[in-house]
C-alpha cells in the first residue's frame, strides 16, 4: 500500500473511532434520506421502486422522531416538542400526497426541510452550554436535538 492510500485508511480509521454526538446521528439521518429522495427526485417517473423507497425511508425516520419526542424522558422543551410533532404530522401528510400524485415538487420540498433540519442540528455552538447536560435549571436553554438532548 502506498504513503498516501496509508494516510487514507488512517485518516478514516480516526474519523470513525470518533463518536458522533446525537445530534450529528440526527442531522445525517435527515441528510442520508434527503439524498436518497433527491436522488429519486432526478430519475422522475423512471424508477419508482427508488420514489416510493426513498418516501416510506423519511416516513420512517420521522416516525422515530415522533416516538422520541413523545417519550416522557425526552427533556426538550415542551414547545419545541409540539413543534417538532406538527412538523412530522405535516411530513406524513405530504408523504401520502407525494405517493398519491407523483408530486415532485412536494418531494423537494421533504428534502430542502429534512437539510434545513439537518443543518441547524450541525451547528456548532461554542458556548458552554452546548456541552452542558440539561438540568431541571437549564432545560430551555439547552441544547437540542429531535431524537434526545445532547
């Protein structure tokens, strides 16, 4: 193996020992379904084993979303809960529409939300708070993520 193939196995070894935060696990979930229904966005009508697969992955993926927002030991602020959980609702309703009318407009609408999404979770926050664990003090100030707190 060449020096610089070596660089590169070391360099992917070190990227995957670090652990990912939740919210990293979030956001690229949300960005791995988002490319995967772009992708099915850019073959239209051509594939459509590829169309539905890549809708019922996001439904899925909001549909954990939901369990977790709704699990009695999710300390996100209640708020941003009720506004997590209309989000969702409004995904599965434009999932069904999507797959009844073979919207492609709607479907790009699934995908500039769930980057949109994606990218507010990989913001990075260098204040302390956002490695602070949420207390029962610091809970609406903490930071967030749709699954659990970081």
């Amino acid at each position: 193996m060449t020096s610089t193939n070596t660089e590169k196995v070391k360099a992917y070894s070190t990227q995957q020992a670090t652990p990912e935060s939740d919210r990293e696990i979030d956001a690229r979930a949300l960005l791995s379904c988002a490319a995967l229904m772009e992708q099915a966005r850019n073959t239209g009508k051509s594939d459509r084993a590829l169309y539905f697969e890549s809708i019922r992955r996001n439904q899925r993926l909001w549909t954990i979303f939901q369990v977790s927002l709704c699990d009695p030991e999710n300390q996100l602020p209640r708020d941003l809960k009720i506004t997590l959980l209309n989000l969702s609702r409004y995904i599965d309703k434009v999932s069904l529409r999507i797959m009844a009318e073979h919207n492609l407009g709607l479907l790009a609408e699934l995908i500039k939300i769930n980057r949109n999404i994606a990218a507010g979770l990989n913001v990075k926050n260098s204040s302390a708070k956002a490695t602070a664990p949420i207390t029962a003090s610091s809970g609406a100030d903490a930071p967030v993520t749709l699954m659990t707190t970081a």
